[in-house]
C-alpha cells in the first residue's frame, strides 16, 4: 500500500436547515448528486462536539461536471451556532470555497439575475485568473474561478470545489505543512499587498501576503478524475491581529467546519501526521471499531481529523464501500481493487443515477 490522495472530497459547512441549504446550492451550483443522505449520530467526534455525541443530518452533495463537494451539516441535537463576531479575511480558518466555473462572464450574469450577493464586477488574481466572490443565504463566502478541466461536459456552468481560502497567522509554516502532508508543492503565485479584488470582503481593506498552492503531481485514486486538481489559497493579513472563526465553537456550528481529502493508506498517512507533529486528533480505526469499517450509513470507510498550524480541521477519509443503486444493492467495493488507479469513467458517472432535481 502507498499513500494516495484523490483530491479534495468536500468541504463541510454547518448550517441550520440541511434541506433549505441543499435545495440552494442545487440550483446555484449544480451540486445536486446526493453520494449520501444521512441522518445519525456523531460518535466519534468528541473532542470537537463537546465531548458528548451529537445527533446530525448530513448530505454528500457532488457535481458530475468535477470538483470536489459540499457535505451539508446539520445539528439535530442543538441549534448551531454563529460566529460572535464577523468574520473577517485573514481571519484563522476556512473563509472561502474555490468553486470552478467554464464562463466567468455567464456565471456573474447568472448570480446577478438571481439577485444573489456579488462582488462589485469580475477580477483578475496575481496570475491573471479571472474571478468574483458570492455569498449564500448563510453568509459563506464562495469564489467563482474560471476553469477549463472537466469530468463531463453539461449544461451546467459550475463545477464543484476547486479548493478553499485559508486565513493563517504564519504563512511559511502553513506552506510546509500542506505541502508536505498533502502534496501542494506547487506555489503559482506568492503577492504581498493591499489587493482591490478583496474591496467587497470584510476586512478585505488591509494589507495580506496570499500564496495560492497547487501540486505538481497529478492525483491518483478511484474518484481522482472526479475530484480533479485543487488549490489551497493561504492568506495572511498583516496589520491586524486575526481571529479563530471556531473560537469557542463546536465542528458542525455554523460556517466552514473542515476540508476533506479522499485518499487511500490511512495507516500511512497517521505515521507521517505524527512525524510532521500532527497527529491524528479523531481516528476512526482507534476508536473501538476493532479494525472494521467505519458506517457511514449508505456508505463505510476509515476517516481521521488533523489541525493544520492554526487549529483549521482536516478529514482524511479513505472509502470503503460507496453505495450506486441502491434499490439493486449494488456497492462498489473500493478495498478490492487497486486503490491508486481511477476508476472507469462509466463507472463513476453511475452516480449520476443519484441526481435529485
């Protein structure tokens, strides 16, 4: 077994009705695949739920166009909660989600049309990518980037995640760790300044140093034409004290809650988190499971958490069965096949059986 990462699976975001939500980013950014609808308990989560399982309603929502997806979280056993503050960029932690889109021109027009909040026009980032920033009904910042790599060609003009924007306090550190950890070996631009992109963004007036980091290998695995390639954007600001946006929070309160990378060789990767000196702080194989799959409902697997340097939560999770048709009881057994190949194009599009409209 060796390390593999199939790219960024998807990014958790609390909010208050899982339904509503989901319904939104539906019909704004076609993620309207459903690789699990769950609802459960989070047992295993306790350093970060209040040392006390709590009830949730989650939904693995994808795009078939590509990118990575949204697991939409609910609370069931308390109402979430909302930052104290107004988050602000630069601010520790997740801020914003890359989301891929083919016509940044259409896409602007489209949200406009739909009066959903935009930024002022279309901009350009320091390697001449042209964007703009969206926010849902909850807040959360999204960044529509231009794209030209796609699993399938559809009407649809948005794909799924290209990455996130992180806030850090020390950038240098938090470029070693996503290299080392995941692969982002790649800097495509490292800029220091006040940045008039970032105009319309709270606390987007001051003056950051933004690094945006890719990897230069290609990334392998079952979903990894799905997934396709990512981008991690580290941003500090530097003349300002940041903020924890989890501060005194719990993971699945409202907002960003972690990034998640689907990959393969879990023991691997909780070797070279302990040695990079971040170790895995939930491990579902330690966790009384006795070595057997974790149930994810439809779904089963390993998953494990680690912080970045900053306290940022990352999922590590390493598929085991995924569900296709399920009135046919028909599940694709990820553990006996070789884990650092794709698989078959046919085969990943059948979750497109999936589709709820």
């Amino acid at each position: 077994m060796q390390k593999v990462i199939s790219g960024i699976q998807q990014v958790g975001i609390g909010i208050p009705d899982v339904q509503e939500a989901w319904k939104w980013y539906r019909e704004h950014f076609s993620m309207d695949i459903a690789a699990f609808d769950d609802e459960g308990t989070a047992e295993l989560m306790l350093p970060y739920t209040g040392g006390k399982p709590q009830d949730r309603h989650a939904i693995l929502a994808l795009n078939m166009k590509g990118g990575g997806g949204f697991e939409i979280w609910q609370y069931k056993s308390r109402t979430p909660v909302g930052p104290g503050f107004d988050i602000n960029l630069g601010d520790l932690g997740i801020f914003a989600v890359k989301i891929k889109t083919e016509n940044i021109s259409e896409a602007y027009h489209s949200f406009n049309t739909k009066n959903v909040p935009v930024s002022k026009r279309i901009y350009e980032d320091p390697n001449g990518r042209k964007h703009f920033f969206v926010k849902d009904p909850y807040g959360n910042v999204f960044q529509m980037v231009e794209n030209e790599n796609w699993f399938v060609s559809n009407q649809s003009n948005t794909g799924g995640a290209d990455g996130v924007i992180i806030g850090v306090s020390d950038i240098a550190k938090s470029i070693q760790f996503y290299k080392n950890i995941f692969g982002y070996d790649k800097i495509i631009y490292d800029a220091q300044d006040k940045f008039d992109e970032f105009s319309g963004l709270k606390g987007g007036n001051h003056t950051f140093r933004r690094v945006l980091l890719t990897h230069s290998k290609p990334r392998e695995g079952a979903f990894s034409k799905l997934f396709g390639s990512s981008k991690i954007e580290l941003i500090q600001v530097l003349d300002r004290e940041p903020k924890k946006i989890f501060e005194n929070r719990l993971w699945g309160d409202l907002g960003f809650i972690h990034l998640c990378f689907d990959i393969a060789g879990m023991e691997l990767f909780r070797q070279d988190c302990e040695a990079a000196g971040c170790p895995f702080t939930v491990d579902s194989r330690k966790n009384g499971l006795n070595g057997k799959s974790f149930d994810m409902g439809e779904a089963a697997g390993d998953f494990a958490y680690i912080e970045d340097p900053d306290g940022t939560l990352i999922e590590l999770v390493e598929a085991h069965r995924i569900p296709l048709i399920k009135k046919l009881g028909w599940n694709l057994d990820l553990k006996k096949r070789n884990r650092t190949k794709a698989l078959p194009d046919w085969m990943v599009k059948m979750l497109g059986l999936k589709r709820v409209k």
